[in-house]
C-alpha cells in the first residue's frame, strides 16, 4: 500500500495505550487495531482530527505515502477544483 500508517510510532512516541486513544476517540481497540495496521480503505476526517488531537500531533506524522514501485510514474494528480487553466 502507497500510505503507511505510523500510528503506532506515534502511540509509542507518547508512550499512550490503545486503548486510551480508542476511548477518546470514541472506535472500538478492534477498530483502532485496523487502522494502525492499515487494513482500512479509509478514515474519517474527524477520527484522524480527534487522534491528532489526543496524540499532540498532526496527520503527517500518522500518515506517510511512499509509492509502492519507484519506477511506477503515475501522472499529476486530478485537480478537485476542476481544470484551473481553462479560461472561463
């Protein structure tokens, strides 16, 4: 998987369990074991803002891409805003 999920790093980091950080959060441990093992396809917005909240940190130090074939070239990223080029 491109995105690494370095939850773990960061509970060990402020030495934190679990099982606090899930109850704070408001996830079962079993839910918040899936996603420090990045067997999800995605995480709400508000659970990574209440992890970030709760581990002093910000979603960068829980999430990493690292692209799974170096040789891999994908192009440029679709823009979410719609092509900013064209001329209205």
């Amino acid at each position: 998987m491109a995105i690494v999920i370095n939850l773990d790093v960061m509970l060990a980091r402020r030495k934190v369990k679990s099982k606090d950080l899930a109850s704070f959060v408001g996830i079962t441990e079993q839910n918040l074991s899936l996603i420090k093992t990045g067997k999800v396809k995605g995480v709400r917005l508000a659970t990574l803002e209440a992890i970030c909240r709760f581990l002093d940190c910000q979603p960068g130090d829980i999430l990493e891409y690292r692209p799974e074939d170096p040789g891999d070239q994908l192009g440029p990223a679709p823009s979410l805003a719609g092509d900013a080029t064209r001329p209205r």
